[in-house]
C-alpha cells in the first residue's frame, strides 16, 4: 500500500495560530473608544472622501451585506464628522396672512426657535393685557363722546325743528325709544286715542293732514340720518383702530428690535399687524365687549390669537451638537417628505400651517440622512421624489400621485424649504449595480461608493481595533474578557470568514456571541453568590465556547436527523472498507441560518456504448447549471488524459444517491471523476475516506466553499461510529488556507484517529483512496502497466474496440 503521509496536513495547519503574547498586551491596554473601523480602509477613504466633498451630487452608497457592523461604523464616523460642522438653521413655518393656504417659511438659528415661540406667546400676554383696558383711557372715552355727541347734536336739532313746526299747528312730538310719533293738542292737551277718536269727522281729517305733512317733513329733516350714523360708526372704528394701532406700536416695534437680523421674523412681525388689530377690534373692543353681554357666548380670544400668531417650529437644533444625523428605518412618503395633518371640526375637515409635521429631510437638513435602500426601492414614489428633492435641492411638501382625494383637494401648499443635505443609502451589490443599470439619474446623484468588504486582512492595526471594540462593548455591559477568551472570538471570526489570515466584517456577530456567552458566565457566577449581577463578569475561553455549543444546540435539530438516518442507515454511508464505483462526497445544506455538513455517497456504472458520461441528476432536472458543467468536464479530462490514441467510446451514469433535491456546485466533480475511474478499472475505494474538490480538464482540483462543514460533518459521522485512525477527508490543497476547524477534529488529528489529506490533481487523490500508483506517462506516450491509470487507459481502449467492432458489424 501507498505511504499518504506527503499528503496528509498536520495539526498545525488546521486552524489559524495567534500571538498570544500581542494579545495580551492589547487586552491589558488602556481602553481607546475611538476606534470606529475594524479594517475597511477603502470605505474608510471613499465616507472621507464624500463626507467633505461640498460640491453637488456627492451623495453615498455604501455597499456592503448586513450585520458587517456598516451602520455602527458608519454612524461613529458620521459623529465624528458632524461634530466638527456647523449647526444648521431651524425651520418654521408661519401663518401667511395674505394666503393662509400656503405657509410661510423662516429660517432660524439654531436654538432661536424656542425663543420665538416663547416670545410671540409673549406678545399675545402683551395684547391680552393691553386691550380693552386701553380702551379706559380717558382721551380715548372724551373721544368716543365727542363723536357719539356730534350725532345727537345733529339728531336733535333736526328734531327740535320737527317739533317747532308741529307745535306751531297744535301737534305734539313725541320721541320714545329712538321712535318718533306726533299727538293732537286740543285747549293745550295732547289727546289720547279714545278722545281723538270722539272729534268730528272734520276735526280728524284736518289733524290727519296736519300729521301726514309733519311726517313728511320729519322724513325729510332726518333723510341724512343713515349717513350720520355712518359717519358716527367710521369715525368710533377710526378712532378704535388708531388706539388699537397706538397701543400696539411699542409692542411690536418691541419684537421687530429684537430679531433685526432675522429678516424673515421681521416681516413676519410686519405682516402680522393688520390681522392682530382686526382680532382686538372683533373681539377686544368696546363694542365687541357689548355683543358678548348681549350675546352672553364669549369667545377664547388667547385661542384665536394662538391660532394667527404661534410658529410651528418643525425642526429643533441644539447649537453644540453641530450636524444632525438621522437614520430613517421605515422610509415611506410621510417620514421622508413630512406630512400635514388633519381634524375633523363640527364635520368638516379643518388643517392650518401649525399642523405641519417634519419628515427625515426636514431633520436631517445641514446634516446626514441615512437610509437602507432595498426599504427605499420598495416605495417607488419617495424614490423619485427623493431624486427631485436632491437635484432642485429643496423640500417641497405635497401628496404622492395616485393618493389625492378630498382631504388632498383642499390641503395645504407650504413654501418650499432650501435642502443642503448628504444622504447616505445603505445596500447590497447587487442592488447597487441594478440601480446603477436601471436609473439613469443614480450615478449623477450618488457619485461616491463606500465598498464594505466582507472580510478584513488581519494585521496589527486590525488586531488591535477588533480588540478595542470588543473592550468597550464588554465594558458597557459591565463585563471583561481575558486573553483566551479573545482568541476564541478571534477563532469564531476567521471561521466566519472561512480564511486563516481574514476576519469575517461580520461583527455584529462577535458581539452577539459575547452577548450570549454573558448569559453562561452569569450563571455559572449565580450558582457561587447570590450578589452576582452586581458583579463584573470576566469571560473566558469556556463561556465563549458553551456559548457556540448552545447556539449548535438550538440549531442543530435537522442536521442531528441526518445523523440518525446515516446512524440506522436509511442513508447509505460505509466509513470502512473498500468498494468498486461507489465513494463518499461532501455536501453542505444551508436550511436560513443553520449551515451544516454531511457526507453523501456517489456512484457511477460503466458499461460498452456510446452515451458518454450520463448526469443522472441533470437527466431529472434535479442537478442545476454548476453542477452539471462540472459532470460535462470529466468527459473532457477522461479524454485528454486516456485516450490520446483511440476514439474514447464509452457508457457511464453517475448520480448522487438518496438527492430528493436540488444540487448545484461543482465541488462533487473531483470524487465523481474518482468514482469513474474506479468504476472504469474496478479498482475499490477507501469508504473510510470522504472527498470534496473540483476539477478543471487537466484534472486540476480546485478551491469550493464550506470546505470546514464539510470536514466535520464527516468527523461527526466517524465519531458517532468510532474513530478507527484510518478515516479522513480528502480536500483541496488550496483550500488549506480556509481551514479554521473546531477543536474536537484537530484532536483527533493529533491524536492519528483522523486525517485530513491535500491534494493538487486527480492524480493524487486516486492514490489516496485506490492505495495504488496513479501512475506517470513516459516518454512514449503510455502509462505504467499496474497503475491505476495504466489499467484505465487500457479498459477504455477495451471499451472502445467492442464498440467499434458491434459498429462494424
């Protein structure tokens, strides 16, 4: 038999080694909670470089797969950033007294919004104060007197002419409750109805006439009278309005001082002048104080002024936080644009400026909006207003097409606010180049990619952040880690990224494990004082470790159930002894976030025709396009390796027995070209081994994915039967670097009860699992009688001659 050891990897190379010396040093170190990136020097650059840039259209796009930390690291470094900015203005939207549908907007500084709420509410003490008691003023009474004096004065003498005229024809007038009416005066006494009515005839015809001609002339003496009253009332509401104007001057003129650099509150101010007098006037003023006691339905007139005058202050900025970030998780229309709400008033539907509500853009102007876009790209209708907003750089507040209806109809139309603003949208790649290839306007608008890579080089300055984050992490959950305890997260890190010198981005993760081994740790400190959430945890290799075994645990139900079924062999799986045609590949069954490895046995038949090599998987459409071009290439390699000399002409089917399912890869490829040859020479195979690999048509194996799973998937097999120290797995030498096993298989390696074999070509692997020479060409073109690729060469040319001589025929 064949020596394997030139083949076999050692202990060493099974999972990465660590400076434990460096770690430690790093782990007893102060604790540095500036460290925001763990590697991702490129992202690094591009978020400085589109952070800075000032010009338009430089908006971000930061790629990268979820959990990789890209959110916390992008937010860490954003505040870093935004610190040193300038805090942007506030926003508040004013009632337009000349169009109340369509706000006003002021620009603020920051903090000063506050204020000026405070100081218009202020002004409405000032006026409630001021009115109707300046209405008290003596000037102001002597005035109204005057004028209220000047009418009677004109009314009375009118009268006194009447009754001049009346007295002198034996009439007398008689004024009661502003009516007038004249009497007969008979020997110096005005007659009642009853004695008017006991005259003669004559006597009441000649007063009738007497009457009708004084009330002609009263009609005509009093035919001004409506235009006294006119002149009365315009000159009481002129005087009224020149009070109102005098007391509110200084008030005013108060508030206009104080925002003289505020352009737009002045004329706010300003604008405001004529609506505050008309709302003293109708419910402030003498006579409004006169219908309220006659109507007894008195009006909140601090509501009402509230109404006109309050600012709806939409954003809020603290001038020492510098450049606001906002993170919208749910982007659709509302939280983006804002929104003007509505209510219902005695049935009707009633919305004013100070139910205008901020959306994301409004909060994150002057500063950062971050946003994930697969969420954004599912509202299509905030995506291409979103586009508008960036390129006419202004926030224009209006319904969505397609949502308009009676409430929309009759809506508000505020004043667009100017936009400043980065947005940051956070994505996959693929989603990436789609919206590249999809949306013209992407890449004029989203200029800068930030590429989060999904692993990172592990080099001193990455050591060095992954251990610091870890530190503060702990710390903030008031626990520590010792030095094994990080070469274990180290170890769950490379494993996640399948690489001995990478760490998976994936940080999420560690923290998560971290997290969970917090739980096991606690416990374990419970069972030994009572006060132990008091305490500070110090996390070791153990508790990371009962941490993975429980998440296994919890995890592990479907491929525990592939076990059994190999265990009572409804799955047919040997891990000893020797058989033609028949060996065991490697597969890995991913089932949402269970990832795991089980071995399942390929075979193949080979038989004199034509057919060539048959993919049974691929015949009932169970074998997807990967795998069945890896099948298609054995054709090619069994050709260029054998049959230099003659037709290769030969029948062969190969399956993946006990597949209920779909099959895709080619990592299969490397023991279906091992199970053929097999079957080819009728050389047995070592069952006790497993193989996992892919080939090219020189017979080159080369790298798959999973290759860890897969190794212990077979592990577990081979130890749930009994380790024998003559199983192993056969497993490409490039994927040597990927190797990051748990601690139960690199000690059955060390301990020889299990193998682990590198291989570079078919040739290798065929020597591994026949116990045989592959076998070298000579000079003359033919391969070693005895060698495995001897024998085949020779059964193929056998093939071929009896299919050519039943063709003769």
């Amino acid at each position: 038999m064949i020596k394997n050891q030139q083949y076999r990897l050692s202990v060493d190379a099974l999972s990465p080694t660590f400076d434990t010396q460096k770690i430690s040093k790093i782990v007893q170190s102060e604790i540095n909670a500036d460290v925001n990136f763990i590697g991702q020097e490129r992202a690094k650059q591009a978020l400085e470089f589109g952070l800075d840039m000032s010009m338009k259209g430089y908006n971000l796009f930061v790629m990268g797969e979820p959990a990789t930390g890209r959110h916390t690291l992008i937010n860490d470094h954003i505040k870093t950033v935004a610190k040193e900015k300038q805090t942007p203005s506030e926003w508040c939207y004013v009632n337009n007294f000349e169009d109340n549908r369509s706000p006003s907007v002021i620009r603020l500084s920051a903090g000063d919004g506050k204020k000026l709420k405070t100081d218009i509410e202020s002004l409405i003490d000032d006026i409630l104060d001021t009115f109707p008691a300046a209405f008290d003023n003596p000037s102001f009474q002597r005035k109204w007197r005057n004028i209220d004096k000047h009418f009677n004065q004109k009314y009375q003498t009118a009268i006194d002419l009447v009754e001049q005229n009346a007295q002198a024809k034996n009439v007398l007038l008689f004024e009661e409750k502003g009516t007038v009416s004249f009497a007969p005066v008979v020997n110096e006494k005005p007659l009642s109805d009853t004695e008017f009515s006991q005259l003669d005839e004559s006597e009441k015809q000649h007063f009738y006439k007497i009457i009708d001609d004084l009330e002609n002339v009263l009609t005509e003496t009093l035919l001004e009278l409506p235009q006294w009253k006119r002149e009365m009332f315009e000159a009481q509401r002129s005087l009224t309005k020149q009070t109102i104007e005098n007391a509110l001057r200084p008030i005013l003129k108060d508030l206009e001082h104080k925002y003289s650099a505020e352009l737009g509150v002045v004329k706010f101010v300003r604008d405001m002048r004529d609506t505050v007098i008309e709302i003293v006037e109708e419910y402030l003023s003498s006579e409004a104080e006169a219908e309220q006691e006659k109507d007894r339905d008195e009006v909140d007139v601090r509501k009402v002024l509230e109404e006109q005058l309050i600012p709806n202050i939409i954003t809020k900025q603290d001038p020492n936080n510098g450049a606001p970030i906002i993170y919208e998780a749910n982007p659709t229309f509302q939280n983006v644009f804002g929104k003007i709400e509505y209510s219902s008033v005695q049935g009707s539907v009633y919305t004013s400026y100070q139910m205008v509500r901020a959306g994301a853009l409004h909060k994150a102007n002057g500063g950062y909006l971050l946003i994930e876009a697969d969420k954004l790209i599912h509202q299509p209708a905030v995506w291409e207003a979103l586009k508008l907003a960036l390129k006419s750089h202004e926030i224009k507040m209006e319904s969505p097409a397609g949502e308009a209806n009676i409430v929309n109809a009759s809506s508000l139309n505020p004043q667009p606010i100017p936009l400043d603003i980065k947005v940051i949208l956070m994505g996959s790649r693929e989603l990436y180049y789609l919206m590249q290839e999809y949306d013209n306007e992407f890449n004029e608008l989203f200029r800068v990619l930030a590429d989060f890579e999904h692993y990172i080089a592990l080099n001193d300055k990455a050591l060095y952040s992954f251990i610091q984050k870890v530190k503060v992490f702990a710390k903030q959950h008031n626990m520590s880690l010792n030095t094994s305890a990080i070469e274990q997260l180290l170890h769950f890190s490379f494993r996640q990224a399948e690489h001995q010198h990478k760490l998976s981005a994936r940080f999420a993760d560690v923290l998560e494990l971290i997290g969970e081994a917090q739980f096991f740790a606690r416990k374990q400190l419970t069972s030994k004082t009572s006060d132990a959430l008091q305490q500070e945890l110090i996390l070791d290799k153990q508790h990371i470790v009962e941490a993975l075994e429980a998440k296994k645990v919890r995890s592990g139900q479907i491929s525990e159930s592939f076990l059994e079924d190999i265990q009572e062999g409804q799955i047919l799986i040997d891990t000893d002894g020797f058989q033609v045609g028949k060996l065991n590949g490697l597969t890995v069954l991913e089932i949402g976030d269970t990832v795991f490895g089980t071995p399942a046995r390929i075979s193949a038949t080979v038989y004199a025709g034509s057919t060539g090599v048959v993919d049974i998987e691929r015949e009932v459409e169970l074998g997807k396009a990967i795998h069945s071009k890896g099948v298609m290439l054995l054709s090619g390699y069994l050709g260029n390796k054998y049959a230099q000399g003659f037709a290769l002409s030969f029948s062969a089917n190969i399956a993946l027995e006990q597949s209920y399912g779909h099959i895709d890869g080619d990592s299969a490829s490397l023991g279906e070209v091992c199970t053929l040859l097999s079957a080819i020479t009728q050389i047995p195979l070592n069952q006790g081994l497993a193989i996992t690999g892919s080939i090219n048509q020189h017979g080159q194996v080369q790298s798959i994915g999973g290759v860890n799973e897969k190794i212990e998937g077979f592990f577990n097999l081979c130890e749930a039967r009994g380790l024998t120290g003559k199983q192993g797995v056969i497993i490409p030498k490039t994927n040597c670097i990927n190797l990051v096993l748990n601690e139960s298989v690199t000690s059955a390696v060390n301990a020889g009860t299990f193998s682990i074999y590198a291989v570079e070509n078919v040739d290798d692997a065929i020597t591994i699992l026949t116990g045989k020479q592959a076998g070298v060409m000579s000079s003359r073109g033919r391969y070693p009688r005895d060698s495995v690729n001897g024998i085949a060469a020779q059964r193929l040319r056998h093939i071929a001659d009896i299919v050519n001589h039943e063709f003769g025929e």
